[in-house]
C-alpha cells in the first residue's frame, strides 16, 4: 500500500472525495426549503409525429434539468447560489440548499430567474452528456 499524496498524514486524496462536500455543513440551522426537480427536452415534429429521432420521454433524452426552489419571503438580492458540475448550492438568510444533481451538467451555461410573485427561484441547467445515438446534438 503507497500513499499517492504529497503530505504522508492525509487520508485519502483528492479523487475520492465527493465534488460538494466541502459546502456540506451539518450545524447550519437554516431550513431546507422545499424543490421540485422536472427534465426538460427540445422535440420536433419528426420527434412527435413520426419518431425519426428515437427520443423518448425518458430522461435519458431530455437536455435540461429545471429546478424549481420555494423561497417564501425571500428578496432577489438576498439570493446566493453556486453551481458546479454536480452540486446547487443555494443560500438564503433563512434557507440553505445544497442538491447533489442527478446528471453532470454545464454551469456555464445555465440560467436562473426569480418569479417574485410566486416567491419560486427557477434555475435551469445544461446537461452535460457524451455524446450517444441519442444524444448527437
């Protein structure tokens, strides 16, 4: 058994912690506020009429994950939020969020807007997928 790290103390190395984990903090008293995850998918014609594609409604074939965050008296510039390839990391003064998400996704790429009259911060983010029979775009 070698130790692979520079620092002969550590552990483990850096591969074998999980990305998102340096935001886990398990005395934050601040509430988890309430998210609902939904995919989304860009579909044509050929798609819906005639299958040309092979897409179907499974997640497999969906480009977008949106996330839909309850932020209940909540401003938008109290709003705080971090996104990596894995992990959401939302913070408010009263809530805290950290979501591991379900596929990899572009953190550059995605967008987020706040529907103040509904109090609903809706972000939506890029799938990040190789590149497949299908999923070629």
């Amino acid at each position: 058994f070698q130790v692979k790290s520079e620092n002969k103390k550590t552990i483990w190395s850096t591969e074998e912690v999980p990305e998102g984990s340096e935001f886990d903090d398990t005395w934050d008293p601040r509430e988890k506020p309430e998210y609902e995850i939904s995919f989304k998918q860009h579909v044509g014609t050929e798609d819906v009429f005639f299958g040309m594609t092979g897409k179907d409604p499974s997640t497999a074939c969906c480009e977008d994950i949106v996330i839909k965050i309850k932020l209940p008296e909540t401003k938008y510039s109290d709003i705080t939020l971090d996104i990596q390839e894995k992990v959401l990391d939302l913070r408010t003064p009263k809530k805290k969020l950290l979501l591991h998400l379900p596929y990899p996704v572009n953190s550059k790429e995605g967008r987020a807007r706040f529907l103040s009259e509904e109090e609903i911060l809706e972000v939506t983010l890029r799938v990040s997928r190789k590149l497949d029979f299908l999923n070629f775009s």
